[in-house]
C-alpha cells in the first residue's frame, strides 16, 4: 500500500462521514430527546457501526503502511 492509496482512502472516508454527519447529528438528537422511533434507532445503530468499521479499516491501512515503510527502511539499511 502506497501514501497515495491512503490519501485516497482518506478523503473517501470524509466524503462518507460529511454526507452523513447531518443525519447522525439529527438522530443524536431524538436519541436524547427521547423520540427516537425504532426505525430511526435501527439507522442509527447502522450509522454508527458503519463509522466503526471505516474507522478500523482506516487504521488497519495506516498500520500496513507503516509496516512496509519499516519493512523498506530495515531493508534499505542493511
């Protein structure tokens, strides 16, 4: 994996995150106003396992990349 597939990876996951904040923000709030309909309460609980995994997945490409670059310089060193 290379910088630039990170980036890539990186904007995407804003773009996500931007599309959806509004809508999360809303159901955050009829969370705690007490008016969450189970419709909403599934969305929500989606929503919020989604952010989970991208943000995993975001960290487990920043770890490999890490690795390779160490794996490159260890190499490089020798």
């Amino acid at each position: 994996m290379q910088k630039h597939t990170l980036d890539l990876l990186d904007t995407a996951l804003d773009a996500v995150r931007e599309d959806v904040v509004p809508r999360v923000e809303e159901l955050a709030r009829k969370s705690a106003d007490g008016t969450l309909s189970a419709a909403d309460q599934a969305e929500y609980s989606e929503l919020v396992r989604l952010n989970d995994t991208l943000s995993l997945l975001k960290l487990q490409a920043e770890e490999l990349l890490a690795l390779k670059s160490a794996s490159g310089q260890a190499a490089t060193a020798v």
